[in-house]
C-alpha cells in the first residue's frame, strides 16, 4: 500500500506580514511546477502563455529549488518581452562575458527553520522537506521523493545543481539547493521503480553517502542504497550483517555516475558525466575504492578518490575547505550551504535515531497553519487546468516530432554506414547512427512519461512561498538582487545547454563501436527516474 504525504502541506514557515506573494502569472507557474509536470509541459505553458512573467528573485529561487531548469526560468523571465532588456531581461551577451556573483545569502533559505533541542530527531526532515516534494508510505517506510525528480526526467541525486569539493571530512557534495543540506547529508537515496528517486530519511550526518570507484582516469559515485549504515565502532552494516571493506552493496554500473577526473571538482559536473551508453565500458574499466569511510577526529571522513589523482588530472592542486556547522537558533530559517574563502558553512545538526511522530501527525500541524495563513491572490482554477492540457499536448507533439525526425537521421545513416568502405568514415557514421537512435528513445520515453502522467491521488493546491525580499528595502538593493539573480540563472541556462553536444562529443570520440547493443541497455540518457510517477 503507498500513501501520499504532499507538497500540499507547501511553505508554511518564516510567515510574516511584511513578506509578498508573487504575481498572479508567477503563481501559476509554481502552482504547475509544484504539480509535478514535465519541464517539456512547462515549456509549452509558458510558450502558450498571454502573460508577461514578472519573475522576482525570489520567485526563481523557488522555482530551481522545485526543480525548474534554468533553461525553463529562462523562458519565463524573457517571455513577452521581445528584446526589451529595459524590462530587467539580462542580455545574453553580458552574461556570459561575465559570470554571474551568487545570489545574496538571504535569498537562499529554506522554507524551514531550525527546530527546538526537544524536537531534533529525524521526524523534523517530514515538515522541513514537505515544501519540495511528497512524503510516499512505501513498503511501510515514510520516503521522500523530490519535486525535482518529478519535473526533469534526467535528475538524479549526487548529480545535478551540485559539485564535489574536498573538505576536512573528506570529498563533500556541496548542493545548490536550499533544501540541499538535509538528503545529501542524511539518509540514504534508491530508484523506486514506481516513483524514481526516493529517499530515507536518517539521523547520521556525513559529506555524502556514496559509494566509489577509479580508474582509468575516471572516478564513479552511486548512491549507498536503503539498509545501509555506518557504525563508528564496526564499519559498514547492510542490513543486520557487518560487512567488510570490499563489499560494494550490490550497486551495478547502473547504479554510477562517472566522470573523467579532469572534469571531478568542476562547479557544474553533470555537463561532462559520462553518457548512460558508455557507462557499462566506463565501469569495467575501474574498480571499487574500499575503506573511503572512516571515523577519524570525532566525525565520519569521507575519503573517495585520492586526492593527488585529482590534482594530477586538474594538473593543480585541490583546494581543502574547512566544514562549519551553522549554528542556528531555534526558529532561525535555515540556509543553504555557504562556501566561504575556506570554510564550507552548513546546518548540520545532531538528530536523534527515533522519530517520535509521522508525517500524518505533522501534516495535520501544517494544515492548522494553513488554515490561518494569509492566502495566494490566485487560485487553482479551469483556466489554468486548461491550459495546462493544452501544454500537455503541445508538449506531446513536440517530442513525438522529435522522435520521427531523429527515426528518419537514424535510418538514412545507417544505411550510408552499411555502404561505406572506409573504415573510418563508417565508424564515424556509426557514431552518429548511436546519437540518433539515443535522441529518438529520448524523445520516445518523454511523449510517454508525459501522456502517462497522473497527479497523486491526494494531491492538494500549495500555498505559494512568500517572497524573502522585504518590502521596506531600498529599491536600489531589490533591483541589485533581481540582477543577479537573473544573471544566475541565465549562466546556469547556457551551461545546461551545453550537456547535449558534451554527450554527444562523448559518443562521437568513443573507440571503434563494438556490436553488444550497449545503446540498448538503457532507455534513457542521463540516468535519472528509472519508474513512473
């Protein structure tokens, strides 16, 4: 039996009278984001949409951390507008002669705040995490499933929106969420083949909570799965039995994610993993890293690749951080991850093994808040479900277009590739047949994911966030964090454009392709929700 504990609980903490709600355009647009469509659906609601999207900063905040791509923000902030840059759109040309600074600090806080002492157990993670994505009953364990999981096919955790750096406790995911430092440093992640990426939540913090492999110049990472856990004195436990250093929890190269080492410490790593076709080749090439957790100076390191074969393949050497907890006060909101000069600065607190109450219990307490909560300017309502069928549609179309198109590439170089005399030009061919027939299953699997989709039965319209930018701020101030925040998220747009040709690239300097259907493995590239909704 699967119950569902749903964003409808929504952004119920740091309520105050001087905070804003967004416009009614930027409203629906969470109100779909939050719904769980495709990011192809939400293209095609914005394409469609009469409305000029005045996104604020805080607006884009919520929507990355919902799990909005930026390319999608993107369209939004620049909807309507033509080439009016005189309406706050930020030129194309500006932005990636300059990167964009990071957004203020106050604008990447989480919906929660720190709880009490009496309430630090791992039930706090139901109410702080409720903002972002659905509490599932699976097989009797509470899990958490992101929103962003839902949106966009290829996420995955340990993946996207974060990169590694190398800190006193060893090799850190410093995520880009808001959320980040609660299921990337707690818990354990799995793939459901029902829902995609799940998490269970628990009480021991690390730097992450992966397994690892090397070689090759590659370095690989999966997820340590549910049933395991770390004990101080004993090492690693998978279920009741104590396991040594060489056990590798029954991950297969489906499990990993891989990465030349060169590309290891870079800001946006998941522009050069190693595309899903090759990660079979990838894993056989390398081996299993032991011992990579220890318990050294009162807390767990996490060791991972060494960190001189990273500074040889970057041909520098790898900068390590200091890891500070942010101690906050009971009721402060909680921040994202900091990373400061040297110091990486996050809320990382003690909790206690037991959770004292369910997410039914602490569902009911939000609802009660609900309840006296100021209420959004606009409402779910015919017009908006319309439209989003019409998206849904567009949408559809869009991909099955797409997938016929790369058919027809597919089939004429095959049959240029089966003609073709010299030895290298049919390779090359033969490359361009992969990438073809990689971008029609693409295509294929999203107009089917998208025609399949279904909202959770208990499904329930969020209250949308309020805004963290006070009214009483100067305009000057206001108008320097739209800036860059806008800046931000059409840096992050052109990077996230870069993953295809990056995959592509791959694909075309592969050796000589060999005739074990590799391509056929997987349905999907990258790797990310494996199930259905």
């Amino acid at each position: 039996m699967k119950k569902f504990l749903l964003g409808g609980c929504a952004i119920i903490a740091i309520l105050s009278a001087n905070t804003v709600w967004a416009t009614p355009a930027a409203d629906d647009l969470i109100k779909m984001a939050r719904s769980g469509v495709d990011e192809e659906v939400l293209s095609a609601y914005i394409d469609k949409s009469p409305d000029v999207y005045d996104l604020s900063a805080d607006d884009i905040v919520t929507l990355k951390d919902l799990g909005v791509p930026s390319k999608v923000i993107k369209e939004a902030i620049n909807h309507g507008r033509g080439n009016d840059t005189s309406s706050g759109v930020v030129s194309e040309t500006a932005n990636t002669a300059q990167p964009a600074s990071e957004p203020p600090q106050e604008l990447l806080t989480s919906a929660a705040a720190a709880p009490s002492p009496d309430d630090q157990n791992i039930s706090f993670f139901y109410e702080a995490l409720c903002p972002y994505g659905n509490w599932v009953d699976i097989d009797g364990a509470w899990c958490w499933q992101p929103n962003a999981a839902v949106i966009s096919v290829d996420w995955a955790p340990y993946c996207r929106h974060g990169h590694w750096i190398s800190s006193d406790w060893g090799w850190c995911w410093n995520s880009d969420y808001s959320w980040g430092w609660a299921p990337f440093h707690y818990g354990r992640w799995f793939r459901h083949p029902v829902h995609g990426w799940c998490w269970v939540p628990d009480n021991e913090w690390g730097p992450a909570w992966v397994s690892w492999r090397w070689g090759d110049d590659y370095c690989g990472w999966a997820p340590l799965p549910p049933r395991t856990r770390f004990d101080r004195n004993g090492g690693f436990y998978f279920g009741d039995r104590q396991v040594g250093d060489d056990f590798e929890f029954n991950l297969t190269f489906q499990d990993y994610f891989f990465l030349s080492a060169s590309h290891f410490c870079d800001p946006h790593p998941w522009v050069n993993m190693v595309p899903s076709v090759r990660t079979e080749e990838v894993f056989r090439k390398t081996a299993f890293l032991k011992g990579s957790y220890r318990y050294e100076n009162n807390h767990i390191v996490n060791r991972g690749p060494a960190i001189e074969n990273i500074s040889r393949a970057l041909k520098k050497p790898v900068a390590t951080v200091t890891i500070v907890p942010a101690n906050l006060k009971p009721g402060q909101p909680i921040e994202r991850s900091l990373l400061k000069e040297n110091q990486l600065i996050i809320y990382k607190p003690a909790l206690a093994p037991k959770a004292p109450k369910d997410p039914a219990a602490v569902r009911t307490l939000l609802e009660k808040r609900q309840a006296s909560a100021p209420q959004p300017k606009s409402e779910i309502g015919a017009a908006l479900i319309k439209r989003k069928q019409v998206a849904t549609e567009q949408a559809i179309k869009e991909q099955q277009l797409k997938a016929e198109n790369a058919r027809k590439e597919e089939s004429a170089m095959q049959k240029a590739a089966q003609i073709e005399v010299d030895n290298s030009k049919r390779a090359s061919l033969q490359a361009e047949v992969q990438i073809r027939t990689m971008n029609a299953r693409q295509a294929e699997n999203r107009a089917t994911r998208i025609k399949q989709w279904n909202p959770p039965a208990e499904a329930k319209p969020a209250i949308i966030p309020q805004s963290r930018v006070l009214p009483q701020e100067p305009a000057q101030s206001r108008e320097r964090v739209q800036t860059q925040v806008r800046a931000q998220v059409f840096n992050e747009a052109r990077i996230e454009q870069q993953r295809q040709p990056a995959v592509e690239q791959m694909i075309r300097n592969r050796p000589a392709p060999q005739q074990n259907n590799a391509g056929q493995r997987r349905d999907e590239e990258p790797r990310g929700n494996s199930g259905r909704r």
